[in-house]
C-alpha cells in the first residue's frame, strides 16, 4: 500500500531462505484461528485505506498507516493496538540508523 501510494515497484519473487518443517495442521489452526474472523475487518480495511497527499515518504506514509491501524483495527482487537506500536517504533529505528 506505501508503495502504490508513492508510486514504487516492489519485486518479489523465491525467499532467499527456505523454511521447511513438520507441523501439527490443529495446532496451527488453534494459534491462527483469530484470522479467520479478523478477515472481515482486515480485507475491508486495506482495500478503503488511503494515504495523504502529506505522506511523500515510506517512512511518513507507513507512520499515517501505522494510526490508521490503531484507530480502525485496534477496536478489532488489541494486537493490532501493538502492531501499529511496533510500526511506529520499526520507523523511529530506522531513522535513528539512516539519518
């Protein structure tokens, strides 16, 4: 979504590193199954989110984005109050390091 907003390519392709290992499919399910009803929140949530003409940065726009996960998902449930926490802070680091 920052990307588009700013009008970047992003690539994507294999990972550089490949994970792989046995897993129980139940205890998957029972670690994850908040997803499945958090879906109806989240889709809808990044298809009608819009960034500012004020964001003309990553850093400014994922910091808009990183509020409007808190005010819109964080009623959804408090993860998501910890996420756009953890946003903020991954942005604050990197511009401790590259500033």
């Amino acid at each position: 979504m920052v990307c588009d907003h700013l009008g970047l390519g992003v690539k994507s392709g294999k990972p550089y590193i490949w994970h792989s290992k046995a897993s129980n499919p139940f205890n998957n399910l029972r670690k994850e199954y908040k997803g499945i009803f958090w879906q109806e929140e989240i889709v809808p949530f990044f298809q009608q989110a819009k960034l500012s003409e004020g964001a003309t940065d990553a850093a400014s726009a994922y910091l808009e984005l990183a509020e409007q996960v808190r005010a819109k998902l964080g009623q959804v449930d408090e993860y998501f109050v910890k996420l756009a926490d953890g946003m903020v802070t991954w942005i604050e680091c990197w511009r401790a390091m590259n500033e």
